[in-house]
C-alpha cells in the first residue's frame, strides 16, 4: 500500500518557499577583501592613461624655456604664451582653416559613412543577401593593405583629376577608409533588432527607408553612435593622406601641428598647446556620448 508523505512546513507556506528561493547568497571573505582591490586597480590604470594628458596641459602653460628644463620644472611659473601664439595672437600661424578643414573632412566623412553603412548592415544581417559571409570577408581584405602601399596611386590619380589639395578629395578617401569598419560594427549591432518589431512595421505598409528611420535607427542609436565617434576619431587623427595630398589650401590640424617641430627646434610649450587644442573636439564628443558609446560597444556581446 502506498503511504502519502506530509508536506514539510516550508512546501505549507508559500511565503516561507518564497522567501526561501530569494535569500541572498554569502559573499565569500576572498571577495569582500578583492573588490577593493580590483577599484584602486581600476584607478591607477585610469590614473595612467589620464597622466600624460594633463602632463602635456600643464606644460602648454609653461614657458618655453620653463618647458625645456631637464628633469622637467613642475612647479614653474604659469603663462598663456604658448596658447596667445598658437591662435595667432602674438604674431604666429593661423589655426582656424586647418581646424575647418578636419572639422569638414571628418564630419562630412562620418555622415557618408553612416548613409552607406546602415543599409549596407541591413543587407548582412536582417535580411542577409546570398553568401554574405564573402562579402564580409571582402569588406575587411580591403584593410589588409596598408594605406601607404597606396600612396602613389592616389597622389597619380589626384594630380591627373586636379584634386590635389582639395577637401573633397580628402572626405572621400576618409570615407572609404573607415566604411569597412562600420559595416562590420553596424552589423553586429543590427543584428541585436528584434525581427517581430521589423514584421509588424512591414505588415503596417512601412517601406524600407521607414523602417530604417523609424525602427531600426531608435533601437541601434547606441551602436550608431559608438560607430559615428569611432569614425569620427579615425578620421580627425589621420595624418598620412593629409599629409600627402594636401598642402596649404586643405591642410588640416594634424598636418599643422607637425608645423611646429622646424629647422629651429621642437617648440615644447607649443606643441603641448596645439596638441591640446587639436585633440579638445575628439576629447569632448567622447565625453558628451560615453553613455551611449559604453552601450554600444557593449551591445550584442551578451546573448
């Protein structure tokens, strides 16, 4: 004869059975004592990369006699000479048509990067195109070859077009340098859409710009964003082609700042400060979208 087992006082208790599953786990002593370790890690590595940014302000600040003592004065008087002669003030070079033109190349190149490389996604990953697995691998042979093996080629090609030292010229090649970048990072960022929500706007009658703009943008605007500043940075930074094709009419701020290392010396205290200035817009776009670059950098990287 079977025998029917007395439910135990937790099963006759829901709220003791609740309660029971939600306990919170004991954290072990060796993680209690880690985790302050692993903060005043993180901050000494922080510390590392944020010292010679503000090694490099404070001596902008310096004169440049101040600036080049060895072992460097660290408590030498401060002055804005540096600062008055890099915007021209006292008499130096003029840095706002360098500024214009990086501002223009790296801006207008993002935004064509952006146009080509969201539908460019959407083929590879909502509605994949046949063997889209090749035309990744292509995307990314082309960056196989480094960009100086190039060189002569495109100088021949500027000269015989009359393209040299035009900032068209320079929008486009940042365009086409950093497109295979972000149709590899949209694509995983696209991939993360999810497919009902694209299904009841296609059951609705929306298009397929509609969709891009409506549905797909807002969801990917993390990942849109991380690619944008990625490009964004890429292309304010690049100093070979501009180097190359351009002279005076469309030099931009890196090309500038290499203006100062001349026949007479290495302006220390200058150089800081132009290095300072020319890397002001990237330091503050990164700051102004850290959330939504931390988000979408992080974005498909948990399934």
């Amino acid at each position: 004869m079977s025998t029917v087992s007395e439910p135990t006082s937790t099963s006759r208790n829901p709220a003791v059975a609740a309660t029971s599953f939600k306990r919170p786990r004991r954290r072990s002593g060796v993680e209690q004592k880690g985790s302050p370790l692993w903060g005043v890690l993180a901050w000494v590595v922080g510390l590392l990369f944020v010292t010679p940014v503000l090694w490099m302000l404070l001596t902008s600040f310096h004169s440049e006699v101040d600036a080049a003592t060895n072992p460097p004065s660290l408590f030498a008087p401060l002055t804005l000479d540096a600062y008055r002669n890099f915007f021209g003030i006292t008499g130096g070079g003029n840095p706002w048509p360098p500024l214009i033109n990086s501002a223009t190349a790296s801006v207008g190149s993002t935004v064509l990067v952006l146009l080509l490389a969201i539908p460019a996604a959407y083929a590879l990953s909502i509605k994949p195109v046949k063997k889209w697995t090749d035309v990744l691998f292509f995307l990314l042979s082309t960056k196989f070859l480094p960009i100086v093996a190039g060189l002569l080629p495109l100088f021949l090609f500027a000269r015989t077009t009359g393209l040299l030292d035009n900032i068209t010229l320079l929008t486009l090649l940042y365009t086409t340098m950093n497109l295979p970048i972000a149709i590899w990072m949209m694509r995983s960022f696209l991939a993360e859409v999810p497919v009902e929500m694209l299904e009841a706007a296609q059951l609705d009658g929306a298009g397929l710009v509609t969709i891009l703009r409506r549905v797909v943008a807002p969801v990917a605007l993390p990942g849109i964003a991380a690619t944008a500043l990625i490009c964004f940075i890429f292309s304010w930074n690049e100093l070979l082609l501009a180097r190359t094709l351009t002279s005076v009419v469309a030099g931009t701020a890196p090309v500038y700042l290499t203006g100062f290392a001349t026949s007479q010396g290495l302006f220390l205290a200058q150089v800081c400060a132009a290095a300072f200035v020319i890397s002001l817009p990237v330091l503050v776009a990164g700051f102004a979208a850290q959330d939504k670059l931390v988000q979408g950098l992080s974005l498909g990287a948990v399934k």
